[in-house]
C-alpha cells in the first residue's frame, strides 16, 4: 500500500504549506491596506474616527489636555488677573 501512494516526508510538507501560508500573508496584508486607506480617506474630514484610524500615540498623550484646554482660564482667574495687573515699574538708568 505505502508503495502505490504518494508518499512525502515531513520537511517538505511543512516547507510547502509555509510557502502558502506566507503567500496568503502577503495577499491580505496588501488588502487590509487598501482597505484601511480608503477608510482613512472617507473620515479625513470628520470629527469622530474609527478607533484604528485614530493616532494611537501613547496613552499619556491621548489624555493630555488640548492646547486650547490648558489655555483656558477659569472665571476666578480672570477676575484676578482683571483686578491685580501685572505692575509696572519705572527703573531709572
């Protein structure tokens, strides 16, 4: 029986299948990109992303406070700053 079949040894079954599962690999990774770029084109201009389309940076960074949210002073602030300027001196030369 083992003489009228086809028989293949273990190294170059694996070799085979590593073959196509590398060339599978390739082929999806090249579709996942496509994919992932026309979505990145369709929510360029939106506020609200999808999650992989967001900048991932770290997570530090994603909870920082926005330039325009640190720059904002409170309303007891303002009425401080309002009411004790900066003074201003008049140094002689």
């Amino acid at each position: 029986m083992v003489g009228s079949q086809h028989v293949l040894t273990a190294g170059s079954v694996s070799l085979s299948s590593k073959a196509v599962r590398k060339s599978i690999a390739r082929v999806m990774t090249v579709v996942n990109q496509n994919k992932k770029s026309t979505v990145r084109e369709l929510y360029k201009d939106k506020i609200h992303k999808p999650l992989d389309i967001r900048a991932k940076k770290t997570r530090a960074l994603r909870r920082k406070l926005t330039p325009e949210e640190a720059g904002k002073k409170t309303v007891k602030m303002m009425r401080k700053a309002r009411h004790f300027p900066q003074r201003k001196y008049a140094v002689k030369a």
